[in-house]
C-alpha cells in the first residue's frame, strides 16, 4: 500500500510526532511506501478562500464548492493545494495523527480536510459513503487524549470516544468512501512515564505491521 499520514502538532518532539515517525518507521518496514505531511512542519495554510484557485467560477461571489467543481474541470487548484490533493488522492492508507483538541481536529488538520477534500476531486456527483471515490482504501484516526480512558466511556464525564469520535470518521472518512479502523488512542501521554510512553510506540508498530489485513469496523454509534 501507499500511506499518507497527515501529522497535525506545533512541537516536533510531542508524542504525536513520535507516533508519525514511528508509522512512518513501521510502514516502510512492512514494505509500503509512506507519504508524511507534517503540516506545521510545511507551512500549510489552513484557510479556505479564493488564494485556493488560479481560476473563478464567479468572481463577485465566492461560493467554495462551485469554485472547487470549476477548477476540477479547468486545472484551477493553486499549487500548494494541488499537491495535498494529488496526496490525497495516492493514499491507498490514510492516517490522521493529531491530539484531540476541544473534541475534535485542530484547526491546523481541520483546514487541510476543508481544503483538501474539494468537491469534484474528492467527492461529489453522487460519489459518497458507498459510491464514494475511496472506496476499497483504508483510512484510520491515531490520537492523543489529555483525559483519562474512564471519561471516555458512555458513562463518562467526556461521552463514549467513539461518539466524539463519529463526526470525523463518519462524516469525513466514510463521506468519501473510505473503510474506517479501529482508532488509536493514547490516553493521557503527558501523565505517562517514559517505559510507558516506548510500550505503547511498540504496540502501535506492530499493529502496522498487520494493518493490511485488519477487519474495517466502521465508524460507530453515538
């Protein structure tokens, strides 16, 4: 398989970069090739506006989607964006790599699915869930916690993690036709000791190792 991993944190030496690398270090050695966007790293610009298309659908009113479907058909991506697309559109495994922030994506991964996932591209006539373009590809959430797994239950402070979870793997991943695994999540990183924190670096390469063969388990209930 061909694995992009979209890595959304400020601090290059924070757990969640640590995971990446350790993906990206797992992968390969399983023999697939591994695409890594750390996004901070790159200077993604997280914002959405007409600096996404060198062409215009109208150019007295900015409307996203139908900018999207005019620079699907005439080339109008502006480069930047062109290439997370053209990434999006190699990954045979997609991972997103993030801490949870106020439930749910930061900002900065939060744009690059607003900008990435472009209508006509990605998604769009009548390509969605089942007829969706990625059908067939793998995509899974690999995540930090600050709480404790206990809150995280459906009696939880939190709620269930697979509820908070839901809006992104159903109404993203699954959106465009991508078969969901399981999560990854490690709980409460910054509380961990440091065999800890190595322990759960190795359970994550070796679920890599297999991730080819894991059953998809779509995105859950709330």
């Amino acid at each position: 398989m061909h694995a992009l991993i979209v890595l959304s944190h400020p601090e290059p030496q924070s757990f969640n970069a640590a995971m990446a690398r350790q993906a990206v270090a797992a992968l390969t050695q399983a023999g697939h090739t591994v695409d890594l966007a750390d996004l901070h790293a790159e200077g993604f610009d997280p914002v959405s506006d007409r600096r996404n298309f060198t062409t215009a659908a109208d150019p007295t009113y900015l409307k996203l989607q139908a900018e999207e479907m005019q620079a699907t058909g005439a080339g109008g991506f502006a480069p930047d964006l062109e290439r997370q697309i053209a990434r999006l559109e190699a990954a045979d495994l997609l991972i997103l790599q993030f801490p949870l922030w106020w439930f749910g994506l930061p900002a900065m991964l939060k744009g690059w699915v607003d900008r990435s996932f472009a209508m006509g591209r990605i998604y769009g006539d009548g390509r969605m869930y089942d007829t969706g373009r990625f059908r067939g590809r793998r995509a899974l959430l690999s995540l930090t916690t600050g709480g404790a797994p206990a809150g995280y239950t459906p009696e939880g402070l939190h709620g269930d993690i697979d509820g908070v979870l839901r809006p992104i793997r159903r109404g993203i991943l699954e959106f465009v036709g991508f078969d969901v695994l399981a999560s990854e999540v490690v709980w409460q990183p910054a509380r961990l000791t440091g065999a800890e924190r190595a322990a759960a670096l190795d359970r994550w390469a070796a679920r890599l190792a297999g991730i080819g063969t894991e059953t998809p388990e779509g995105a859950g209930r709330y």
